[in-house]
C-alpha cells in the first residue's frame, strides 16, 4: 500500500514538472508582435530584458523593443523593394568580403598569439633608441622632481623641511614614514614626470619649475609647498630612453608581428603549391 501512495505521488509530481515545462514553452511561444509573415515571440525577450526590473519599467522596455523589431523589420522591406539588383548584388560582396576579413583576420591574431616573441631585451631596445633618436622628439616638457604638501596645521615643519632638504636615503625614508599625514607628495626623482601634470598640484608657474634648483617653497592658506628639480628637459629635447621605453617596445612588437604575418603567408603559399592545391596558368 505504501509502495503504491509512493509511486502515485511520484507520478504526480512528475505530470507536475511537465506541465510547468509544456505551460513554459507554451508562454515562451507567445507572439507578441506580426509584421507581414514575421513573428515577434516573448521568448526574444528573455535576452533583452534586465534582471529584476520593474513592472512598469518592464512594460515600457517591452514596448520600446516591439517597436525598434517592428520599424527594423518595415524598414528592411522598403529598402529590399525599392533596390535595385545590382544594389544588393553590391552589397551582398560588401558582407561576404568583411566577413572573409573578420575570419582571415582573427586567424592571424590566433597565429600571433601562439607564435610571437613578445620578450623585448635592453639590447634590442637600446639599438632601437640609438637608430631612430631623431623620431622621439618631446611635445612635452619633463622634469625629475621631488615634492611635499603639507597642511598648516602639522606641528613638526622644521623637521619635515630638513628631512626634504636632505640627500640622505635615511632622512628619505624616515620622511616616508610621515606620509599619511601630507596631503600629496612624491619622493622619487629618479624618474621622468610630465610637467603639465606636477602644474596642476603645485602652486607654482612653469617658468619657475623649468629651472634645476635644490628647494623651493611656497606658503599659502591651504598649506607649504616643498619642492626640489633633479633635472629638466624642454619642449623638442631628445626624450630619454628610460621615458620612451613602452613606446619602443610597442613598435619593436608591431614590426615582429608584421614580419611574422609574412613568413606565414610565403609557409602558406609554399605548402598550397607542393600539395597542388595553388597552381597560377
């Protein structure tokens, strides 16, 4: 007896089961929209629809789409009636030669991937550098600085002013400490900063900080400026090569990668002849 409530319950539960999935595509099948011989199905809108939007919102998205399918759809029968054939024998070419593009195109950048060096020594880059110096002309100006912002309110100024003032890496690292409590700053001028973007932090004009100087401030209501040039280097210098080295990487990359396209192509061109599959009358 038992064996048998068993089963009939689990009968049940499946009919249950398949009258949700029949009742799911019957409402999935839905046509919510006719143009001419085409069908708009509620189930084209699961894909559109956002996750946990609203009723109203849901029926003013649901609308919106019916009526951008249904404009596409009266749009595309004009257009497919009032062309002439040489225009769509036209545009036919156009599709299936972009098409051929986009397939030859990511075959290459398969290719690549698997194959090309992307390990870019100093030496390569250095010879690089040397060869084309006259190309890296700057559009900026540069500086190696160093500098500190302080609030009026700290207590400890003379000290911070000497620890900035020093050369000593210890004095440099005891400043670092602190840094929490400076507004803005940046201890490392060993490397290239543009200037524009040291302008807009510091007070100061570009004439004034297109000059090496050991320290210079500059008190206001918000704060003191501390400020130290390692170097500079001006409009249409010759950049560094510490400054340019992504750039020259980048083009070391493109050119190995068009080179390697090439040899693809003459490996591809030699195995077509010796297989008989390319032949030229």
């Amino acid at each position: 007896m038992k064996s048998l409530i068993a089963s009939c319950c689990l009968i049940f539960l499946i009919s249950c089961d398949l009258f949700d999935v029949q009742e799911k595509q019957r409402t999935n099948n839905e046509i919510l929209a006719i143009v001419n011989t085409e069908k708009f199905f509620k189930k084209d809108l699961t894909i559109l629809l956002p996750q946990n939007i609203n009723k109203i919102d849901s029926q003013l998205l649901v609308k919106s789409y019916i009526q951008d399918w249904a404009i596409k759809k009266l749009l595309l029968e004009k257009a497919e009636n009032n062309s002439s054939l040489e225009t769509v024998n036209q545009i036919d070419d156009l599709v299936k030669d972009y098409k051929e593009s986009l397939l030859i195109n990511n075959y290459k950048e398969q290719l690549v991937k698997q194959k090309l060096d992307t390990i870019v020594t100093e030496k390569e880059l250095e010879e690089y550098y040397l060869l084309n110096k006259e190309n890296f002309k700057l559009n900026e100006e540069l500086v190696k600085i160093k500098f500190l912002h302080i609030d009026n309110t700290i207590n400890d100024k003379k000290e911070i002013l000497k620890l900035f003032k020093s050369d000593d890496i210890l004095d440099l690292e005891e400043l670092e400490k602190q840094e929490l409590s400076f507004k803005f700053h940046q201890f490392n001028d060993s490397t290239w900063t543009q200037l524009d973007n040291v302008l807009l932090k510091l007070p100061f004009s570009k004439e004034k900080l297109l000059k090496k100087t050991k320290f210079i401030q500059k008190q206001d209501s918000i704060g003191l400026y501390l400020v130290a040039i390692k170097d500079v280097l001006e409009l249409k210098s010759i950049a560094p090569l510490s400054y340019v080295i992504p750039t020259i990487e980048q083009m070391i990359l493109h050119k190995r990668k068009i080179q390697l396209i090439r040899d693809i192509e003459k490996i591809i061109i030699k195995d077509a002849i010796q297989n008989n599959n390319f032949k030229i009358y």
